[in-house]
C-alpha cells in the first residue's frame, strides 16, 4: 500500500482523497505515511544528506545540534513575531524523501485562522501566505484580529499550489487583553507530513498585511 500512497502524495493529493482512491481508511493511510517518515527520519540521523562537497557535510556534522522549533511573540494587539529553526535531521528527511536538498525550493509561512475548528490541515477558516527568502528565520505579521484563534505553518513550496509544512505552532488566541497559547495535543515530531494536506493560497484576510523579515 505505500507505494501507492507515495505515488498518490507526489500528485499531491490529501490522505482522504488518497484512502478514497486506495478504498481504505483515512487512518490506515496515515498510519502507513507516519511509519514512512519514521523510518526515514530514523535513517537520515545516521547517514547525513550529502548536497555538497565532502568536507562541507563534515562541517555539516560538526554544527551545533538544533533542535526543530517554532516561536511566537507578541509586539502589540494586532501584531507578532514568528521565529523557527530546522534542524539538521528534518531537513535530511525531506531531502531525502523527494530526492531532493531542501534549499532547491522557496520556503514559505502560513497563518490560519482556525477560530472554531479542529484543525487537520486543510479546513481553516482562511489563509495567508508569505514567500520567504533563505536567509528569513523570523517574520512579523500585522493586522491580526481580535477574538480569533490563529496557527502558523513553516514550509517548503513543492509547487506553485503545493505547500509541504515542516513546522506547525502552538495556537494563539488574540483576545481584547491580549495573547494567548492554547497548546495543541502532543504528537511526534514525525507526523510532521501529517499537516502535508492541500490548502488554497487564497486569503479571505482584507487586513493582514505580509508583515516583514
């Protein structure tokens, strides 16, 4: 069955449209996606990606490790600073993966709002997309409203349309008085692709500007 699966994730369909295709069970195609980049997160933390000279991958082992992480913080009522780092061994997996190195695609940022839903990916009650450059590890978005529930993505453009989140935060609250993390269920960092479902670049946001870098 993961062949299919991976063939059916490549055109980028979602784990619904693919357990509809295959005749299964949403759950049963995730569980055989999460074993997938399991098994490849596992391999990547032995045998590093190599997308450059020898001596640059040994440099590359000798970093400092970082762990995978996305952050939030607040800078007035309508505003936040998001910053993110990757680790090594993420970056291997996707690398990998796609046979492919992580920094041959446009990373991207993605705001939610996901006031009143349980959030799976694709069923927010909008969107809005930031382009990043390589070298962006932060981000300020404005224009946030209040009483609303927000979540932000990190990722990798595959396509055009195609959006493949690395990071997912915390939810956020913006209430009258403020901020607030609402944390979400704890999960493996492996079920990262979990997040990979297809969601429109369109944005119902009229006042969420792009921020800045």
């Amino acid at each position: 069955m993961i062949d299919e699966i991976i063939k059916l994730r490549r055109r980028g369909l979602s784990f619904r449209k693919i357990a509809v295709e295959l005749d299964t069970t949403v759950g049963k195609v995730q569980y055989q996606w999460t074993k997938l980049v399991q098994n490849k997160a596992k391999r990547s933390s032995d045998e590093p990606f190599q997308t450059s000279s020898p001596n640059q991958g040994a440099d590359k082992k000798n970093a400092p490790i970082i762990e995978d992480k996305i952050n939030i913080t607040r800078i007035s009522a309508e505003k936040i600073k998001v910053y993110w780092e990757i680790s090594i061994y993420k970056e291997n997996m996707v690398a990998q993966y796609f046979n492919r190195p992580i920094s041959s695609w446009r990373k991207a940022l993605r705001i939610y709002d996901v006031t009143g839903v349980i959030f799976d990916g694709g069923n927010a009650q909008s969107d809005h997309e930031v382009v990043l450059l390589n070298q962006h590890t932060e981000w300020t978005f404005k224009g946030l409203k209040p009483n609303r529930v927000y979540c932000i993505e990190m990722g990798v453009k595959l396509t055009e349309n195609n959006f493949f989140p690395l990071l997912r935060s915390d939810a956020l609250y913006t209430s009258e008085m403020g901020f607030e993390n609402i944390s979400r269920p704890q999960e493996p960092i492996q079920e990262a692709a979990e997040w990979t479902e297809s969601v429109s670049t369109y944005t119902y946001y009229e006042t969420l500007c792009e921020g800045e870098g």
